[in-house]
C-alpha cells in the first residue's frame, strides 16, 4: 500500500529479492520485491512501539450496551492513574517489545458493537465496545499474564479454566485477577493473577473493552462520510496491519500467534456487516435506550494472525459472480455499483483466483471472498483474508479512465492482493522483519498473472520504469537497514527457468507452511533440497549464503567491466561516491549472478563472488564491432558501468543501428549512464553521449527516462539555469521532433487507440510537458486547441495522460477569462484529485496580478476554500509566481502563518530562496520582517543543503546568535 507514483503506478517503497541464484537466479527476486513492499505502505512494528503510546486502566464495569464518552483526539500521554514500568514496577517481561512465551492463543470469540447510525451529524469520533473471549493454553506456569492492548479502556477481565475436555471444555475453575495494570510503552494489558496458571491447561480470557473510532485514520477502526445517491453517508471498516488490532480488542498482536476467530458485529439494522467469513446468523438487540440494533454472527475462520482481521459496516451495493463454486462480491458506493464502475474488477478477480490456484495447485481455503471500495483508504489496498480492501480509485473504473492506465494499475494491485491469499495468509511470515516473504512474493505474482493474462504486455519495460529505477533511485549502501525489513534484488532467467519450476519450489513452500508461519531460511532449505536433488545447475555457494550476501546487508553494488581485460570489479552503490572512507561500512561482498549479452546474443551466465574476477569471454577490441551490456532484461539489482572503451561501444552501436540494442536495455544504458554521473562515478559526458540518437529512438519508454534524466524539476524553477535553457532547447527539439510528431498526430486524430498502450501512457505527460517547455510551437498550439475546445464543450475530456500540462498551458498561454473560467470548474468539483489538478493549473498563470489575486483569496475568507492543497506554495512554484510569492510573503506572512502553519513559511522561503542570486535581491527584499524563528530553521537547512552534513552545536549556536540577534548582537539575516 503506498501513495500513487508520478506515473500512475503505485508502489511503495519496497518489493524485492527472490530467486536469483538459486538454480542460476531464480532468487534474486524477491529482492526488488520485498524493499518496494510497498504498494503496501506499513509502519515498522518498532516504530510503533516507540511512538508512547498509552493503553487503559481498568475501571467500573460498564455494560456493553453503555457507549463510552466521546473523544476528538487519540491520548498522546499516558492515562491518569494507569501503572506503568517507569511508575513504580520493577522491570519485567512487559519492557520487552515481544510477548513471552508463556501463553498461545487457540481462539478467539469476539464481539464488536461500534455505535455507527445514519442520518447523523458525524462527530470526529465514534465509540465502540466489545467483549472477547481467548481461548489460551499454557506453556510456563505463571501467575501474570500479558497480551496486547493499545487506546482501549478495559471495563472487566476475567480468567476461566482450565477447560475440562470431557465436559465439553467447560472451565473448571475460575482463576482470580488481583489487579489489572497497563505497560505503556510496550502497550502491554498486565493480569496479576491470584494464583498460578498450569502447563499443558488451557483457559479462557474473558474482556470487556471500549474505545474509539477516528474518521479516515485508517488505524485500527475508523470511518469515512461520503456522499452517494445525492446524501451524506458514513461507513465503518478496519485496518489492522501490521499492529493496529490491538487498538481494537485485547490479543496477542503478533503475526506468529495464529488462531480461529468466531467474530460478531452488531450494528444498526439500515448497514451491511461484513467480516472475513460468511454471514452465519443474525438477530436483534436492544440497547439501553431501546433502540433495535442487528446482530450478525460469522463463521469461523481458519487459523490467522491477527491483523488479517477485518471488518466493513456500510451502507453499500455489490457485484458478484461465483468462481469455482465460491462467491465473489464487490462492494462500493450504490452510484458506482449502478454505473457499472466495479464490473472491470469483478470480471478479473475470478479469473486470478483461478489462474493462482491452478498454479500452486493449492485452493483458496475461504468459502467467498468480499472486495470493499473505500472513498478513503489512502491510496492503499489490504489483503485481508475473504474481505480485501481497497481505496475505490485502485479498484473502480470511471468512464473517462479509458484513456488512462487504469486498467494496468487494477489488474496489478488486484493481483498483488490476491496472490497475498497464499503468500502472507495461508503462509505468514514468523515476525515483520521477514515481511517481504510475502510482499515479495505477491509482487513477483502480479507480474506473472498479468503477464498471463497478457502475454505482449511490456513486462520488463513496466518493471523498470515503475518499479526497479524508483528503488536504484532511493535506496543506497549507507541506508540503515538490509532486506529483512525490506528486500533488494530481483532477478530471473529463462536459462534456469527452463531446468527448475520455480511454481514447484512454490507449492512445496505453500503446503509444508499451510496456516503456519516461516522465515526466510525455511524458504532457503527448500530452495536447496530442489538444488541438492540435481546435478545440472552447480551454485558457487549455498541458497543461504548466495540470498544472506543480499538480504543481511543494505543497498547494492556497482558492477564495472573493463571490457579491455575482461575483469569486473564490484563495490557498494553510494549516493554522491562518498569519499569519507570513514562512512564506507561494507566489508562484504553480493554474490551476484550476471546475465549478459554480446553484440544482442544471449550469452552463459557467470558469477561473480568476490571483489573481482577475469572472463575473458567478455573482452572486446577498439578495432572490431563487439559490444556487450551486461544485466539482461534489467533482471539483476544492480548498477553498470564499463570502461571508457565499453561505454564508446555502445555509443557507437546506438548511432549505428540503436534497434540492435533491445528497449530494455537502451532505458537501462540511459538510466544507469545518468545515475552513475549525477554521484560521481563517471562523467557527465559519457551519459550525455548515449543521447546523440536519440533522432532515431521511436520508443517513447526510452525517451521518458532521458527526459526525466535531463529535464529535472530543478532545472526547470533554477532560475541560474537559464544560460542552458537555449543550449538544452536546441539540442532536444531537433532530436525530439519525430517522437512528437508520433504522438501529436496521435491525440490529434485517434486517442483512444493508447488504451492499451500502458508505456505511452506513463510516459506522455512528460514528453509533452518537456515539448511545450522547450517553446515547441506545435505543443503550445495544441494546448491552445485541446483548452478552448474543452472550456466550449466540458464533455469534450482532455486526455487524461496529457491533461495536467494542457490545463497548465491552455492558463498559461490564455487570459483573465480562462483563469476565470477554471476557477469555477474548480468551485464545482467535488473529488480531491481534481480539484488539486485544477488549483495546480491556475498557478500557471503569466500575470502578476491574477496570481496575486489567487493568493490573496487562498488566505481569506472568500468563496473557495481551497483546502486541497497549499496555494501559495504552489505558486510559488510555478515559473511567475515565484517572484510574485516572494512579495506576497513578506507582506503577509502572519496570515499565511495562520493559513498554512510556521512550517509552510519555511518552506516557502526554500522555494523562494532560490530565485535570489544577487546581493542587490537580497537588499531588495525586505527579509526583516518575517519571524525569526523561521529564519533560524531555514538557514540551518541551507547551511545543511550547502555543506551536506548536519550543523554540529557550536554551528547552531553561532547561527542562532546571528539570526536571533543573540551575543553576536546584529541580527543580521542578510549576511546569513
């Protein structure tokens, strides 16, 4: 789960490393699998338990008909009266961050009662009670026990037992609880006991809980208004990934703690309940004030962790079919189930499921699965098992979403949750530092589903461009931590594919850890029994060894072949080459399996481990036509660089016959060429001369990493670089021109025939963006063309991919009455997303005093809220506004504080700072009179950005002295 990248894809940070040497390669793909985890954004467990959060003392019981009162806010500090380690306790098993092992639960009966109505005024919060009843056994005698509880306020706790087996497990007993205390920082209930439990007895805890339900928190419960059919409405659902269930009931809140569940909702009669299993019954309850509500039980579910727990209480209509004898169903919003926006989903869900069971072999476990649109779930999906959540705008299909990549994103993130049904559900990982086993895995499937699906669909290319080139961007060896939290390789041959079937691999894996949990190393003793059974395939090393040299160290390396000698050499990956060998922390090397090519021949894979190593195979002369591109298919985590000889052959190659070198690797010579410059691994000049074809390259993929390379948002707002502007104009246009004819003609007479073509979709906004930048007169005029036909004719839509940049210049290029014109287009919209597109467009104005104007209206109270986004940073971005913010600034700075918040000045004056370059624009502008707390923070950023360290203390105390007027008595922000 993660936010929606610039290209439409959504990733999150992390999807990384499985099969790459194993047999050959097979495992280095989960490591770009697992550290792009993300499409499934999580917070570190760790993180969590360190943000202070308080649990709840015990108090009177209160039935649980009673609501508890209301709340705006979560508690930041702990609760009055609440006993805590740091209060008086001696230290104990509750300041470890892991339970002990004392107890493991079996089941889990749970009620739920959030006090959700309709036709409501919805107050930030609601409330909720419930009671849980835990089935334990016991492993250590004791008599304290401790299970997780996070924002909930105990009302009762018992514990019954130990169960009799002959009596039907009726207890046999009652044990005493003598006090009931809260470990706050490890958001641990503590139960001391009267007496001690048994080993091998199992026992029964019995809690009475309430707490509260945040609107769009997406933690634990929380709800959303939305509006459908023309009304305001609310809807409840759940998010217990990776440990919010215990801010729901008490549990044992770790995902190796596996058990059944017997859930039961009650809610009122006018909503839909839905949970993980099948509805079972349901019956009427009367609370204190004799309002019916409806009581909905469920079936049991199959043993699972407990943040695979879910719940939706909605006001919702549904889709279904039937797949293999189990219902599947959609829900969303009765508006969008009527227009049909769920139809696309629901046509492709069955097929997956069928498509992933007949893979493994191994059927979906659950009777019927249910998919829920949510208005608010932060871009983001959920795996749930039998309830799958989603954001609706990654699951349901608009009719102006034709043209769009709409389709490729569903069909991904569809696929990437689905196949979480066997990786994470079915098989879970034993603790969260072993995620990316089943984020790794389920991002791996995606892209073997779609591609089933779709078998001329650009697997490498999208692979590329979506996923791998943001992780090569980001991810380096000084970052703080390896793979087991999140995974960096990716890598796959048809060579080892062909001896091993990696689904084989798969289904062993799945069936040995069938409602189990596993580690990484259970994955690797699998992967060595295949290896061990066969004498076809000889590794250099273990699975273990090969996948631990990736997963137990940070970053990736840089592998450099002298194609004069032969010899590749590999050394870590770092941002800016680091030259403070005091920093350089890897003393170890990958184990890296390359694939490589010879003049576009596909030739035996080598490996490379250690430091350096000769093949001769891989030698080319000056005097012949040779080239070889090592990392076939971009199917390795790493970077390339060759010697000057090798980089000038594959220059030359490109402006001989650039179709001779394959799309995929002509993106991967740019990307790796211009990354390897920018942190000092070789000269600008060596990627500049990649682009010298560039008249040739038809592939607009290609072109999207050049642009993205070459025209950065730096460049574009640095006002220092307009001495480049004309040398960059000159050089790109006469090599952009034929692309852009391609595609204009294309928006111009048939748009419709892109929506299938998911790489033109990602990558025209920026061609066209970097056109019309450029002055490309054809672009401007298009603009002109596809705004003024839009502004006569709203039902003629702008093309989605290009939509952004010809709202932006149809402004740009147009007047009063255009701006006016967007202005109330804005006022009504109803969806965020347009309205931020909308607000974006209209700093793109060319007049001073309509983007004063804008700004002005953006910090009072006039019609248009504007609250999408904040106005005077965006335009103060834009290329007028940042001269015209920089007044509107100095002079208003109080209300913009007030609008927007001290940070946002801070920002502003980044933004802003920019543009001054000059002793003369620093006398000019009237500094003084914006506060001078924000001065201290915003020179210790730019003194941080300048230097590229942190200020030290007696740095920021001159600083402070400096700006504050301190002992160095001046205050003089100007020479600062």
């Amino acid at each position: 789960m993660g936010p929606p990248s610039s290209s439409g894809f959504y990733v999150s940070r992390a999807v990384a490393v499985l099969l790459a040497g194993l047999a050959a390669a097979l495992l280095l793909a989960l490591a770009v699998l697992a550290a792009l985890y993300g499409r499934c954004a999580r917070v570190p467990p760790s993180e969590l338990l360190h943000r202070g959060v308080p649990g709840a003392a015990p108090s009177r019981p209160r039935t649980q008909e009673e609501p508890r009162p209301t709340g705006h806010t979560r508690p930041t500090r702990e609760p009055a009266g609440t006993a805590t380690p740091g209060s008086g306790r001696p230290p104990g098993p509750w300041d470890q961050l892991r339970l002990p092992p004392w107890l493991v639960p079996l089941h889990y009966e749970l009620e739920l009662w959030p006090r959700l109505r309709p036709n409501e005024s919805w107050a930030p919060t609601l409330t909720f009670t419930g009671r849980v009843n835990i089935t334990v056994r016991c492993t250590v005698a004791t008599a304290r026990l401790l299970l997780h509880s996070l924002f909930l306020e105990c009302e009762s706790a018992e514990v019954r037992g130990p169960l009799s087996p002959g009596t039907g497990d009726r207890p046999a007993g009652r044990v005493p609880v003598d006090d009931v205390w809260v470990a706050f920082d490890t958001q641990y209930l503590v139960l001391e006991l009267g007496g001690a439990l048994q080993p091998g007895g199992r026992y029964v805890l019995q809690l009475s809980f309430s707490g509260l339900v945040y609107q769009d928190l997406r933690e634990g419960l929380f709800f959303n208004v939305y509006t459908d059919q023309g009304e305001r409405r609310a809807l409840l659902a759940s998010q217990m990934e990776p440990t919010f269930a215990r801010s729901v009931f008490p549990c044992f809140d770790e995902p190796a703690l596996k058990a059944t569940f017997n859930i039961t909702i009650i809610h009122h009669p006018s909503y839909v309940a839905l949970s993980n299993m099948p509805k079972l019954g349901q019956s009427a309850r009367r609370d204190t004030n004799g309002s019916t509500w409806t009581v909905t039980t469920f079936s049991t579910t199959p043993h699972m962790p407990t943040y695979l727990v879910a719940l939706a209480i909605c006001d919702y209509a549904h889709v279904d079919r039937t797949e293999r004898g189990k219902e599947i169903r959609i829900w969303a919003r009765k508006d969008a189930i009527a227009n049909g926006n769920a139809d696309f989903a629901l046509n492709l869900t069955g097929p997956i499921f069928s498509f992933l069971e007949d893979l493994f072999n191994i059927s979906y476990p659950l009777p019927k699965t249910d998919i829920i649109a949510l208005p608010t779930f932060d871009n983001s999906a959920m795996e749930n098992w039998g309830l799958l959540i989603f954001d609706e705008s990654l699951l349901l299909m608009q009719p102006n979403d034709q043209v769009t990549d709409k389709k490729a994103v569903i069909s991904f993130i569809l696929s990437h949750e689905i196949g979480h049904q066997w990786f994470g559900n079915l098989v879970t990982m034993n603790w969260w530092n072993d995620i990316w086993l089943k984020e790794g895995f389920a991002s791996y499937f995606e892209f073997g589903v779609i591609n089933y699906f779709n078998p001329k669909f650009p697997r490498n290319e999208i692979f590329f461009s979506n996923i791998l080139h943001n992780v090569l961007s980001e991810d380096h060896a000084l970052v703080s931590r390896a793979v087991s939290m999140k995974v960096e390789n990716f890598t796959e041959t048809s060579e080892i594919n062909e001896l091993f079937d990696l689904f084989t691999y798969n289904k062993s894996y799945l069936k040995t850890f069938s409602y189990s949990n596993a580690e990484q190393d259970d994955l690797w003793r699998h992967f060595q029994m295949v290896i061990d059974d066969q004498n076809k395939i000889l590794l250099p090393a273990t699975v273990k060894s090969i996948m631990d040299s990736w997963t137990h160290q940070s970053g990736f390396p840089v592998i450099t072949l002298n194609v004069s000698t032969g010899a590749i050499e590999q050394e870590p990956f770092y941002l800016g080459k680091v030259k403070n060998e005091t920093l350089l922390t890897h003393n170890d090397t990958w184990i890296v399996p390359i694939l490589w090519i010879k003049n576009g021949i596909t030739q035996s894979l080598v490996w490379l481990d250690k430091s350096s190593k000769i093949f001769p195979e891989m030698q080319v002369s000056a005097y012949d036509h040779d080239w070889v591109i090592l990392n076939l298919n971009m199917t390795g985590y790493y970077r390339v660089n060759y010697d000057t000889l090798g980089w000038k052959k594959l220059n030359q190659q490109l402006e001989k016959d650039p179709k001779a070198i394959p799309v995929i690797h002509r993106l991967q010579l740019i990307d790796d060429a211009f990354s390897l410059s920018k942190n000092n691994y070789i000269e600008i000049e060596t990627a500049l001369d990649l682009t010298k074809y560039l008249a040739e390259e038809d592939e607009i993929i290609v072109w999207y990493a050049v642009l993205v390379n070459l025209v950065t948002k730096d460049l574009v707002f640095d006002a220092n670089s307009y001495d480049i502007y004309p040398l960059l104009k000159k050089y790109l246009l006469k090599r952009l021109i034929s692309i852009w004819n391609m595609y204009s003609t294309v928006i111009r007479e048939n748009v419709a025939v892109l929506q299938d073509d998911y790489l033109a979709l990602v990558a025209l906004e920026k061609l066209f963006e970097t056109a019309c930048w450029l002055g490309l007169e054809d672009c401007l005029q298009l603009s002109r063309e596809l705004f003024k036909n839009w502004a006569n004719h709203p039902e003629n839509e702008i093309p989605s991919p290009i939509k952004s940049v010809i709202l932006c210049y149809g402004i740009a290029l147009g007047s009063e009455e255009e701006w006016d014109f967007l202005l109330n287009m804005y006022a009504n919209k109803t969806k965020e997303e347009e309205r931020i597109q909308l607000a974006y467009a209209m700093s793109c104005s060319k007049d001073p005093w309509i983007l004063n104007r804008y700004m002005e209206y953006a910090i009072t109270a006039s019609p248009f809220a504007f609250n999408e986004t904040n106005i005077i940073e965006v335009v103060a971005a834009s290329e007028v506004g940042r001269y015209i913010a920089k007044d509107f600034l100095v002079n208003n700075w109080q209300a913009v504080s007030e609008r927007y918040g001290t940070q946002s000045l801070v920002t502003l004056m980044y933004i802003i700072g920019r543009t001054i370059s000059t002793d003369l624009q620093i006398t000019e502008t009237n500094w003084k009179r914006l506060p001078k707390n924000v001065w201290l923070i915003r020179c210790e950023v730019a003194w941080e950005e300048l230097h590229g360290t942190k200020l030290n203390k007696a740095e920021k105390t001159r600083f402070k002295a400096v700006v504050m007027g301190g002992r160095a008595g001046r205050g003089d922000r100007n020479s600062v």
